[in-house]
C-alpha cells in the first residue's frame, strides 16, 4: 500500500513555510493528502510532471464545490458569477477563444508605454518610507487594467477599491464589493456600446460573448489580474532577502525578463490551483485517486520539484529559460490568460524600482504575511526609499 502523506495546510508551521511542509511530502510520494481546519480533505500532486499530466487531464473536472461563493451575494450578481475559470470543454474554449485575442503578447507589448507611465506616476507619488504593497503594488494591476479596458478617468477611484477588495482575497470587503463591481463592469459595457475606442472592451464587443459574458468578462479582469500585486511585493521581499541577486538586477536590468520568470517559480502567489474533481477512479503515480474525490496541484511544491529543476530551492535571476516550465501560472486549458500581462507589469515595475531608488531598503527585518494556505501574499510591504 503506497505511503500517502498527510499536509495539514492550515498549521500555523505549514501557514508560515509551506515550501518546507510540501518539500516533506514530495520526498515520499508524487500525491499528498491536504487536510485543515474547515476544509474537506483533498489530493494534491505535488511533483512536476504528474502535475503538468494532471492539469491537462480532462478526467478531472470543475464542478460548484471547486469555487468559494461567499454567503449573502445579492441575487441579482449572481448571473455573472459564472467565469471562464469556471468553465471546462466546448464553454470554455468558446469563451476563452473569444477573449484570447485581445491578451496575445504581441497585443500586450502595446500596453508597455501606458504600463511605464502608470509605474512612474506612482513611484512619483510614495513618500520616503512607503508601504509597498499598499501604495504601489496594490495599485498598479487595476490601474493597467482600466487602461486595458478603456474605464474613464472619474471611474477610476472606484475601480481602484474594487482592486483593494479583491487583493485582499474572499472576506467582507470583497462580498461588499460585488453590487459595485457589477454595476461598474455593467456601466463599463454600456459606455462602449455607445462610444467605442481602441481599447480591449471595444474589441470584445465584436466577439460572440452575450452580454452577460461580456459583463463577467469584465469584472473577473479585476479579480484574475490582481496577480502582479503580490508577485511584485514577493519578489521584491524576496530579492530584498538575497542581497546577490537583488545587486545582480540592480547592475543589469536586461536581466528583469528572466527575474520575473524565477520569481514566479520561487515566490509565486498561488500556492494551489482550483480543486477539481474526479470522474472516475484515476492514477497518479502509486496511488488512486477515488471517483469524486477533489485534486489540487500543489504550485509551489511543483516549481521546486528537484527533478525539474536544479538546485531548486535557490533564487537564481540568471536561471535559463525554457523546458521545463514553471506552473505559476497554470498550465493546460486553464494556463493563465493574462500572463504576458502580468509579466510585462511586474518587469516594468521591478525596472522602474530599482532604478528610482537605488537605496532601497526593507523598513522591518520581517514582513507580515496574510495567513491563505491557497495563496502566498504579503499583509504589508514597508520599505525605506533613501539610505
């Protein structure tokens, strides 16, 4: 009988470290058992290419238990709950294939002037000891996003709370949230229906996504594009940690583009994908997964798999790029959408960082994290900008 070991994700030692507790558990077998505290049990794969053989295997399947629908969402949001990330088969290849067009790399490499401005403008604006996360990373990724969209300048300011919310991951500020989000996203559809520009939302009106699509599509930009907030202040955390390679970027920044790709593998926000659930009895490695029961991919055990990647728990910018792959961003059907956009916003931000402020410095010797066993984010980010 294959030894299967047990995670106990919401530990305080596991909350605090998981790349360790994960570490643990890959050692022994290719699938852990995830176990806490107001949880279901669940499976996770915790090694590289059973997790890669995993995500793209469509035995496994979403299903309403895969998503969190906090209580008391007003009945009239609920249509638009309903995201491509909640999709699977012929549904979501329709709407992905509708949307995809307007996040190609090459249509996001257009975005670099608009994201550089949006960068300077509020490095322009911090004071002499900051919070990173709360007045620069939290910010940016909803700012590119209304300029993606095209979301006029006096609807900014709501906008931007709505990012606040979302960051701060599913709770009351979030459920608080939804009515304005909708309204917001509905108003947005409207406004471009009317006067249309050279924006993503114009574009997408061209698509064959209904109108209730459409309106999803544009509120769960603002939820999946918060990405860059966390990885931006995980890896500024963590380059601030390993002195040699935050020099290293500070003397070439060409360096920015592979540094951003290891950070990602090294550091990245999410920790787990959305469980999906078995539609029959499958194998992974030596053991069986039961029908019905729900799998995760462990991300942050994959991105340190020794048999991937060498030397796997060092923070190395210079890492080559190529196969294999880190899963930070997904892999499979459900690889992240807005990828290149996250890259290209967390580049430019760890750029123009650095470079304005070459005597950038942690303002504590430890930083708060939020204790989420799904994701690894930061509670605060407090630096000093001037030796």
């Amino acid at each position: 009988m294959p030894v299967v070991p047990e995670v106990p994700v919401t530990d305080p030692a596991v909350l605090a470290d998981p790349f360790s507790a994960y570490a643990q558990a890959r050692a022994v077998s290719p699938v852990a058992r995830l176990t806490g505290a107001g949880m279901p049990p669940m499976w996770a794969v915790t090694r590289h290419e059973p997790a890669r053989e995993v995500l793209n295997n469509p035995r496994f399947v979403l299903s309403e238990a895969s998503f969190m629908r906090p209580p008391g969402i007003p009945e009239h949001c609920r249509r638009y709950m309903h995201t491509m990330a909640e999709m699977d088969g012929p549904e979501h290849a329709r709407v992905r294939g509708a949307a995809a067009p307007a996040f190609t790399a090459r249509r996001t490499a257009v975005m670099r002037p608009r994201i550089e401005a949006a960068v300077d403008r509020l490095l322009d604006s911090l004071d002499a000891s900051p919070d990173l996360l709360r007045d620069f990373a939290g910010p940016l990724p909803m700012v590119v996003i209304c300029e993606l969209l095209g979301i006029p300048e006096a609807d900014r300011p709501d906008w931007l709370e709505y990012g606040r919310a979302v960051a701060a991951g599913y709770g009351p500020g979030f459920l608080a949230a939804i009515p304005g989000i909708m309204a917001s996203a509905e108003a947005a559809v409207a406004a471009k229906r009317a006067r249309r520009g050279a924006d993503i939302l114009s574009q997408l009106l061209d698509s064959e996504l209904t109108e209730t699509e459409l309106v999803t599509l544009v509120w769960h930009l603002a939820l999946a594009g918060q990405t860059p907030t966390n990885l931006i202040a995980n890896g500024v955390a963590a380059l601030f940690a390993h002195p040699a390679q935050l020099d290293l970027l500070r003397a070439d920044p060409t360096l920015a583009s592979t540094a951003v790709e290891e950070l990602m593998r090294w550091c990245g926000p999410q920790l787990l994908t959305t469980p999906r659930f078995a539609t029959e009895d499958i194998t992974v490695g030596d053991a069986t997964i039961p029908q019905g029961a729900a799998m995760t991919v462990a991300i942050c055990s994959a991105n340190r798999d020794p048999a991937a990647f060498p030397d796997p728990d060092t923070l190395d910018i210079t890492r080559p790029l190529g196969a294999p792959t880190h899963l930070g961003f997904s892999h499979g059907p459900h690889f992240c959408l807005g990828a290149p956009l996250a890259r290209l916003q967390t580049e430019i931000a760890l750029t123009a960082l650095l470079a304005r402020f070459p005597a950038l410095r942690p303002a504590t010797d430890h930083f708060t994290r939020t204790p989420d066993p799904g994701t690894w984010r930061l509670a605060e980010l407090p630096v000093h900008l001037a030796g």
